[in-house]
C-alpha cells in the first residue's frame, strides 16, 4: 500500500526516468546521423566519387544500423564542388515524452581529393 506521499511522488519520478530516456535516445540519434554524414562525406571526397555517391553511401548506413528507428523522417542531402564535399542528415529523434519534438541536423564538409602533379624544381 503506498503513502499518499509516495504515490504524488511516483509520477515524478518516473517522469525524471523518461527525461532520461529521452536524452539517451537523442544523443543515439545525434551520432546516428553523424556516422551517416561523415561516411557520406567519405564517400563524396574520393577522387572519382559524386554528391548521389555520398548520399547513398549515407543512406545506406542509416538502412544498415537501424537509423530509421532513431532517426525518423531521415533526410540525406550531399553537393559537391570542384573544392569540397558536404553531406547533412536531418531527421528526428524518437519522441519519447509527449510534447516534445527534438530535430536533428548534422552536416560533415570536407576537401575533395585532387591529384596534385610534381613539379620539378
């Protein structure tokens, strides 16, 4: 039998355990949709590689690890130009708590790879 106290203290708590869910769940999101970017990213800097390269590269990581679940209504966006690769995951984290909505968005840029020829001195 709980105490009155008890019982307006139960709510609380398993509110407090929930928030605590909720932020493991974005974080697992957040990293998520890092390792696809940056894996995009990868994949979109190679010497003879392209931006559809890049996003599907990304996509394919979010299929393969379940990102689908931790990252719902996942978008892969990629450009490249003769300079840098971008690759950006935006999505959002599963919602655990009612009211709340946590997106997410990531972007991984670097240069892309080009062959440099020797100069002679």
């Amino acid at each position: 039998m709980l105490t009155p106290e008890a019982a307006a203290l139960l709510p609380v708590v398993l509110l407090l355990i929930m928030t605590i869910f909720q932020g493991v769940a974005y974080y697992q999101a957040q990293e998520y949709a890092q390792a696809a970017a940056a894996e995009g990213a990868r994949a979109a800097r190679l010497y003879d590689g392209s931006a559809a390269g890049g996003e599907q590269e990304a996509r394919q990581l979010l299929a393969q690890t379940g990102g689908q679940w931790l990252l719902s209504g996942a978008a892969v966006t990629a450009r490249r130009t003769a300079e840098t690769a971008q690759v950006t995951v935006d999505g959002t984290a599963p919602r655990l708590l009612p009211f709340v909505t946590l997106h997410i968005h990531r972007a991984v840029q670097g240069p892309v790879e080009r062959f440099v020829p020797d100069t002679a001195p």
